[in-house]
C-alpha cells in the first residue's frame, strides 16, 4: 500500500483551533491512481485521512468531526468502539450511533467529457476514486450508500444500502461503468425520485460543462426533491487553465465538433468565459441551497476530502448523520 | 487587344485575396481531444511575422482562375487594325426649327436663335444633311432636304445663313405641337422613302413660352429615331403684362372701357400704367391709369376715354420689359349716319301717332345717328346711286301715284315699311303687294286683345329675340289690326301671325331692297308695341336690315380671318392694312385672311369704310417659360446633342461592341478558369488529405 509521505512538520492553524494536517501528508493522485482495484484505493485514502485526524491535537474536532471522540474516564462504556480500538489500540466512543443511519446517493457522470485528460488518468477515474471514497467512508459510519452511474442515460444503479456486500457491489459497478457520450441528468433524477422514498443526501460528481440553465433547472429539481445536494465538480487541471500551446484543430468529445484554435491567442478569453460560468454556476447553486466543490484532478484525495468534510463541519452540517429538521441553505464552494 | 467592360479588370485587385489567406493560413498542429468547447471560439487567421506562403501550387491556381475571370468579364477582344475618326461618322440629317411667333420679337430674343442656329450649322459635317424650318402658327419650309450625294448638301449651310439674316419674327402665336409632328413626320418619311442611313435629329430653337400650344403631341405616336434637342433661348429681363377690351355685356356708347390686365407668372415687376393712345398727338392720352397686378394675375380696370381721347384707338401699356404685346386696338367710337323717310300725317310730338314712338326708338342707337324727316313726295325718295334714306315708313296713304315710286325704290335696294294708321291707308298693303287682298279692320273690345301667335325667328327681324330669354312676346297685346289674306300663290309671306292666323307682318322682296308691312301700328291705340322692351331691337333691326350691319369684327387675332359686314348691294371690299398695304378681297367673299400684323385695318366698298381691329392673340402674350417635361410627358424624347468628338467616342463604341460580339474570347476565358478550378479542387483535397494522414500518425 503507497505510504503517504511523513510529514515532519505542522498544518497552518484551522478556524476554531483546528489544525490541518501537516502538508506532505497526503497521497499523490498519480501515486493512488497506479492502485487499480478501486476498493483498495479508497481504503487507502479513508485510512489515510482518518490517521492524519488521530494524529491531530486537537481532540474535539475529530470526535465531533467524525463522530468519534476519546475515551474520558466517566464515558459510557456501551459506546466504546472496539473495532477502531483493534485497528487503532487506543479508545473512542461512538456517538449516535442508534440514530437513523443516512442514506446518501452517488452520482456519477461518466459522459465522454469525463473521459478527457492531461494526467495520467482521466476525469472519470478521478470521479469514480472519490466516489468509491465516499461510499467506504459512508459505510463505515454504517450509513446506506446508493450509487447512480450515467450519462445520457442510467449506465449503473445502486440503491441506498447497508448491508453485507453491498459496498462490494457498488465497487464493482463504479468499475466497470463505461463511459457515455453525452450528460443528461434527467435520467438519474428520475431514478432517485422513483426510488429515494426518504430523504437524504445525494453528491453529484460531474465536470458540469454545460450550460447554467440547463444545469439549474436539474439541480433545482434535485433540490425540489427534499434532498440535501452537494456538488462536486470535477476538473482537468487543463481545463481550468487551458496551459495548451500548439494551434490545433480542437475536438469536442461530446458533440465531436472540431474548431481550429490557437491557444496562444484565446486563452484569456477562455479563462474569462471559464470564470464567468464558474461563477454562474456558484450562483446557481448558492440560489438553490447546494454545497459546491470543486477538485482538479491533480489535488490529492484525502485533502480533497478533508477539505470537503472540513468544510461542511464549519458551517455545522455533518457529513453523515441528518437532524431532524431539514438543512438550511448555506453558501456552498469552497 | 482591347476591352469592352474594361471596369471589370478592377477584379484583378481580387487576386491579392488567396495571397492574403495563404498567408494567414494556419495548418494545425495536430489534434486535441478536448472535453467540451463551449467556452472556446475560433482564431481568426492573421498576418504574423511568421506568416509565409504555403501550398505554392495551389495559389498559383487560385490566382490564374481568378485572373482569367477577371479578364472574362472585362469582355476582351482583338482590334482590328484601321483606326476610327470623324470622317468616319455616319452622317446626320438634321432639322433646324426656329420660333418665329411674336414672343421672339423681345428683347434680343431673335439674335440668340440666330446664333444658335449658326453654332449647329457649325457642327455640321461633310456627310450631315440639313433643313431650316421656322414656325408660328403655321410651319414653314424655309430650305428643304435634299437628296443624299447632291452637291448642294455642303453649301447648303451657306445657304441657310443666309436666309436666316433675311428671317424675322412675325405676329403670330405659337403652335409648337403642330410644328414639331409636321418635321418629325417629315423626317422620319425622308428616312423612310430614301433607306436613309443618316440620323436624324431635330433642332428647335425658341423661347418655349408657356404660351406655346402642344395639343398636337398628345395623338402624335412620335418616331422612334428622331430624337429631339431644344436650345431654349430667354431674355435677360422677365416682366412682361398686355391688356385687352373685354366686351360689355351693356350696350355702351364705347367711351369708357373695360380693360383686363394680365401679368406673366414669371414676371418681377407688378406696377403697370394704361393709356388710350392714336397716331394723331393730340389723342395721346396724358391721363394714365395705374393699375397693380401681381405675377401670374390680372385685374380689370375701367379707363375712361376722356375728352381729349375721343378718336384715341389703341390702349397702350407701359412698365413691362416686353413692349411687343402692349398695344391693344380698337375701332374708336362711330356713329353712322342713316335717315328714315316717314310718311304719315301724325306729328313727331303726337304721343298717339307711331312718329312719335319711332323717333324715341331710334334716338339713342350707339351705332347710328338717325334722322327721321318726313317724306311729303314722292320726289324726296333718294334715286338710284345716290347715297340717302335706306328705310321709308308709310303710315298714311299718299297722294298721288305713290305705289309706283316705291316699288322703284325697293327695287333699288331701299327698304318700304308699310304700317297702315286707320282704315283708309289700308288699301296701300294691297297696292304694294299684289297678292295680298285686304280683308277687314278688326277692332277689338275692351279686355280682348290679340298677340303674337306664330313668328319666324330665322328672319334677320326676329334674329336676334331668338333665345328663348328674349322670344316671348305674349305680353304685346294688339288690339286693332287691318285683316289681310295671302292668295293661294303668294310671294308674300307672313313672317309673323297673330293667334288668330291673320298676317301680322308681311314681307315681298322686291329687286334688292324689301317690302314689309305691319297690320297692326305700334302707337299706344293699336298695341302695346312701341312701349315694349321688343320695339326698340326690332326697329334697330329693320334699320340693320335697311342700311346694312354697322359692328364690325373687332377683337380680331392676327392671322386669323375676318368677316367682313354684309353691305346691301354685295360690293366688293378693298381692305387697308395698318402699314398701308392695299388688298383686295375676292368679290362676292366677306372673308378677309391677311390679318399679318395688328394695327387698324379699313374695309372699303365704294363710299362705304369699316374699320376693324387685329391684335396679338392673347395666348402669346404667356411668356412664363414652358417646362420641357411636358414635351416629354406626351411622348417626344428629348435628348442632349451631342459633340462630334462624343458621336465619334460612340461609335467605335458600337463598333467595338460588335467586334466583341464576333470574337467572344470570354467564352475560352470562362472555360480555361473553369478548369482551373477543377484541377485546384483535386490538389486541394489531394493535400488536405496529406496533412490528415500526416497528423494522425503524429498524433
């Protein structure tokens, strides 16, 4: 299993005394990439995540964070969690831990845009990482997982379980989803609107590369749904930046139109338009009450995690367990 | 090699196009997949350092094509070798139309029609044909056209010149229209008839006065061929006013007149000035009347002769610029001289007798100073050839043999009107006509009266009651009449009856003179006659009938034929033209047509004169320019002459145009481009297809 790289010095200091994990702490994408069962990926960065949070000093935050926190001499034995005790050696209590278990849904767009790259690997192997990486940490906090692969239709389907092999299977089906044509998210809205009879969380991960309106009125339906939303946009690290140099005839792997380009000249204008629709789209979402985020697929998971998890924590959500009354609107991105 | 479109090689400045673009043209690199191209446009090509030429062959191509277009479209050709110049020209045949009307009589109209006349007989060449036409109210033929090749056709111009020095303008009005159909058939017929291959053309030459009529035009379909030019001329001053008499719908004594003004639409000045005016000085008049009228309007005014303008017979205005309209004739007042013979035993003062009556009647006649004397023998009638009584009346029977004396003097051309006064002169009726028996005096009583039942008004007595405004006599009651009856074959007729069928008045033509006679007098005991408004015309009637008409035609237009008046006796007219001129009129005719000039003409016949007026007709005096889009309007091209060096241009044009037409090189031209662009399509796809094969094996 790649180690992540020792870390020899401190994280710059958190809002609210928290302290991030020491930087070369996390796994190099190009390093976690080269595991090619996609379980043993996510695995790696949960573990990797969840040791980083027991080395940090501050005790509260992984405990509320994660719903662990140390043993203190007076805590209720009955919620001790032995299972991290055999992997960890030391005590936590688990928290909650008979409340309604979260059902989260997954989705993944696995059009051809995803298929595009500069790395070594590409959007959608990105994409399938993190989603195999929310779906172990869910389960491990024993909440139902759901998984829903598409691009212009439903690729792969998964309802929202916790159950033996259930994760198993949802590996299985991120793996071998094949890449689409074209994004429609019609069809997997449809999907969960049949089949989520409660609420819960559904995570959209996508490039988003279409336009506002048409994403808006998806997202809204989601949103019209009851369900809590969280975006989370996958790009190339090319796109974000268009770093091309050769005038070249561009091929648009969706529509398959070609424009001859030269990259020298338009990539200020690019960049702007790329900027206008990000904020377009971060306007949207902050409308629609939808956390949004944003990976480039050269930033490593675990701190791409953790940044995620981390943020949500500031603004009082957990990412697990749902109160009763439903989540308010926050600003959402990073 | 020349051009005919030579505009169309500016599309060679078109090739600099395929340079530009293969210049600016970019191969690509390559290929690049890209997720989504959304936020991407495409890069215009430009000009760069690092721009170069590429694909040699190809622009080589592209350019050729389009160059062979280019030359296609400029139409080229191949010249022959001989050269085109004036000698060259086809020869024209040109008709020179120059005004004559009295409207060029101003300023220095005529001189600048001379001149222009002279510059186009300059522009004539040794093939040009020419004829010279002048017109006013009627075209004339001042040099024809002659036959082609004669040698009269180069000094002809010569020749024109100098009938142009004699020419001047005349009095008449302006009929352009006619003028203008009578030369275009012409030449178009000369054209015609002798397979001309001349061009015709026409020239006219005149100060195209609104005045001008061009009714003619409008049913004249106008040959194609002949187009028309016009040299207009203007004078440098515009102002131009006339008058004229306008008739008086009172009988007036012709004193005082009624005078219309009239201002030109063009003209700047508005004050004018009027006066009666002779060739004596003393009728000059020295009392002008002002009169105001604004351009474009008339005005009438009333000018009084004066006493010291009573023979003044002409109106002469002053304060326009054009003096050749200002003079306006007339026939100065004249009364006739006539004498009525009345025989009747009733005194001129006697209110009941028919003298009394009859000497009112005649007494204020505008045209005549009658004298009525009394006949007491029959030795007072006037004998044959003397001038004298024209009209006896008899309403008493005369002593003496008179019935013999005045059917000789009827015979002789007098007239006899017979109004028996009681019973007792009845019976002269029946003597003096033959086949009329008297039958009865009828008097009627109180509250019955008889009236005018049946009248001819063909007669010259009854002419003039003719409308139906004036022919009512139903409010003339007669009371007493002499009964008279026609015989089976009469010569007499009754010219009019009362409504009881009895003759009221008879009439015999006798010789040349008349017999009438009235069966019921006029005095207040027998009718109502003499009190009618009818009585007074129908005794000027009798008068016209006896001594002949006094009016005369006046407002006469120049060239316009006069009617003479119908004198007793026919006699034959010898008519005095305002220059002095002498001409005889045809005997028997009344028609006088040599009206050339206005002025005061005088018809004589024997001791007889009768003076009439002739003046300008008063369309002429229209001097407003005319707009020449009217001409158009009615179908007669008019066209722009043009320079000898302009007719050359245009003929090696034509020439030119023909050659094109023979050679057509464009037609190679257009098939060697079309090539062209076949074979560059296939190198092109040729090398496109290298480039994708080259850039997927880099890819």
């Amino acid at each position: 299993m790649p180690q992540s790289r020792p870390d020899d010095k401190q994280g710059a200091a958190l809002p609210g005394g928290r302290a991030a994990p020491r930087t070369g702490s996390f796994i190099e994408p190009s390093t976690l990439m080269r595991i090619k069962n996609l379980q043993m990926r996510a695995k790696v960065v949960v573990d990797g995540f969840l040791s980083g949070l027991h080395r940090s000093p501050v005790h509260g935050f992984s405990v509320e964070f994660t719903e662990y926190r140390q043993y203190s001499p007076g805590d209720d034995l009955r919620f001790l969690d032995w299972r991290l005790y055999a992997r960890s050696d030391r005590y936590y209590i688990k928290r909650f831990e008979d409340e309604t278990n979260l059902r989260c849904y997954l989705l993944v767009d696995l059009s051809r845009s995803m298929g595009f790259h500069t790395l070594a690997y590409d959007k959608a192997e990105y994409a399938k990482t993190v989603a195999a990486t929310l779906a172990y940490f869910l389960t491990l906090q024993r909440d139902a997982v759901g998984l829903v692969a598409f691009d212009q239709g439903i690729r792969e389907y998964l309802p929202a379980r916790f159950r033996a092999g259930h994760l198993h299977r949802l590996m299985m089906a991120l793996e071998h989803a094949p890449a689409g044509t074209s994004t429609d998210l019609a069809a997997p809205l449809e999907q969960i609107a049949r089949t989520a009879r409660k609420r819960g969380l559904v995570v959209l991960l996508s490039d988003l590369l279409a336009p506002i309106e048409t994403i808006e009125t998806q997202l809204g339906q989601l949103r019209s749904q009851g369900h809590e939303v969280v975006v989370i946009r996958i790009l190339d690290p090319a796109e974000i930046n268009f770093g091309f140099r050769d005038e070249s005839l561009f091929f648009d792997l969706e529509s398959g139109r070609e424009l001859y380009v030269d990259p020298t000249a338009v990539r200020v204008d690019y960049q702007r338009r790329f900027a206008e629709h990000a904020r377009d789209l971060a306007r949207a979402c902050n409308d629609l009450g939808i956390d949004r985020y944003e990976l480039a697929t050269d930033q490593p998971l675990d701190r791409a995690l953790f940044d995620l998890l981390n943020s949500r924590m500031r603004r009082g959500r957990r990412f697990a367990r749902r109160r009763s009354a439903p989540a308010r609107p926050v600003a959402g991105g990073r | 090699m020349g051009f005919l479109v030579p505009l169309y090689l500016a599309g060679l400045a078109a090739l600099s196009l395929p340079v530009i673009l293969h210049l600016v043209r970019r191969t690509p690199r390559g290929r690049q997949d890209f997720s989504s191209l959304m936020f991407l446009a495409p890069t215009v090509p430009k000009l760069t350092r690092r721009s170069r030429l590429d694909q040699l062959l190809l622009l080589a191509m592209r350019l050729a094509a389009l160059a062979l277009f280019a030359l296609a479209f400029a139409r080229p050709f191949l010249r022959e070798a001989a050269s085109f110049s004036h000698a060259d020209l086809p020869g024209r045949r040109v008709a020179l139309l120059v005004d004559t009307s009295a409207s060029m009589r101003r300023a220095d109209l005529w001189q600048q029609a001379v001149k222009l006349a002279e510059r186009e007989l300059g522009e004539l060449g040794s093939q040009d044909d020419v004829a010279l036409y002048t017109f006013g109210e009627r075209l004339q033929t001042v040099i024809g056209f002659e036959q082609e090749g004669t040698e009269t056709t180069q000094a002809k111009p010569q020749v024109i010149r100098q009938q142009l020095a004699a020419l001047k303008p005349g009095w008449g009005s302006t009929d352009l229209g006619t003028a203008l159909v009578a030369v275009a058939g012409e030449i178009d017929s000369t054209s015609d008839v002798r397979q001309s291959s001349l061009e015709p053309q026409l020239v006219v030459i005149s100060d195209f006065q609104k005045g001008s009529r061009i009714e003619a035009l409008q049913s004249f379909e106008w040959p194609k061929r002949v187009p028309v030019v016009t040299r207009p001329v203007q004078p440098a001053r515009r102002t131009n006013a006339f008058c004229h008499i306008l008739p008086d719908e009172e009988e007036q004594d012709g004193a005082d007149a009624r005078v219309r003004v009239v201002n030109a639409a063009d003209s700047a000045g508005e004050q004018f000035y009027l006066a009666w005016s002779g060739d004596e000085p003393q009728v000059k008049g020295r009392h002008e009347l002002a009169v105001y009228v604004p351009a474009g309007q008339s005005r009438v005014v009333r000018l009084a002769r004066g006493t010291d303008a009573l023979q003044a017979d002409r109106i002469v205005l002053r304060g326009d610029d054009h003096p050749f309209d200002n003079t306006f004739y007339a026939v100065p007042p004249r009364k006739e001289q006539a004498t009525i013979l009345y025989a009747g035993s009733d005194g001129p003062d006697d209110a009941n007798g028919m003298q009394y009556y009859l000497r009112l009647a005649v007494a204020n006649d505008p045209l005549r100073q009658v004298e009525v004397r009394p006949l007491h023998t029959i030795g007072d009638l006037p004998k044959p050839g003397e001038s004298g009584a024209r009209l006896v009346v008899v309403t008493q029977s005369p002593a003496g043999d008179w019935t013999a004396g005045l059917q000789s003097y009827v015979e002789q051309g007098g007239m006899v009107l017979v109004v028996p006064a009681d019973r007792e002169a009845a019976p002269i009726v029946p003597a003096l006509f033959d086949d009329v028996d008297l039958v009865a005096e009828l008097r009627r009583s109180e509250g019955e009266y008889a009236l005018l039942g049946e009248i001819d008004f063909t007669h010259p007595l009854f002419a003039s009651f003719a409308g139906p405004r004036y022919g009512d006599f139903t409010k003339i009651h007669f009371w007493k009449q002499q009964r008279f009856a026609l015989r089976a074959s009469a010569v007499t007729r009754a010219v009019a009856r009362f409504d009881n069928g009895d003759p009221a008045l008879l009439e015999r033509r006798l010789g040349t003179g008349r017999l009438l006679a009235l069966t019921s007098g006029w005095n207040p005991d027998d009718s109502q006659l003499a009190l009618s408004s009818k009585f007074v015309p129908l005794v000027g009637a009798m008068l016209d009938l006896a001594c002949g008409t006094a009016r005369v035609a006046t407002g006469g237009t120049v060239n316009e034929p006069v009617t003479l008046p119908d004198l007793p006796g026919s006699p034959a007219f010898v008519v005095v033209a305002p220059g002095g001129l002498k001409i005889d009129v045809p005997a028997g005719s009344r028609i006088f047509a040599a009206t050339d000039e206005p002025g005061l003409y005088r018809a004589t016949a024997g001791t007889n004169e009768i003076p009439f007026a002739v003046n300008l007709a008063a369309v002429e005096s229209n001097t407003a320019p005319l707009e020449l889009e009217q001409l158009a309007q009615r179908g007669v091209p008019l066209g722009k002459s043009v320079s000898r060096a302009e007719r050359t241009e245009r003929v090696r044009q034509q020439r030119d145009t023909e050659l094109e037409g023979r050679q057509k090189v464009w037609r190679w031209l257009i098939v060697a481009a079309v090539g062209l662009l076949i074979l560059e399509t296939w190198w092109a796809g040729r090398t496109e297809r290298t480039i994708a094969e080259s850039s997927l094996r880099a890819a």
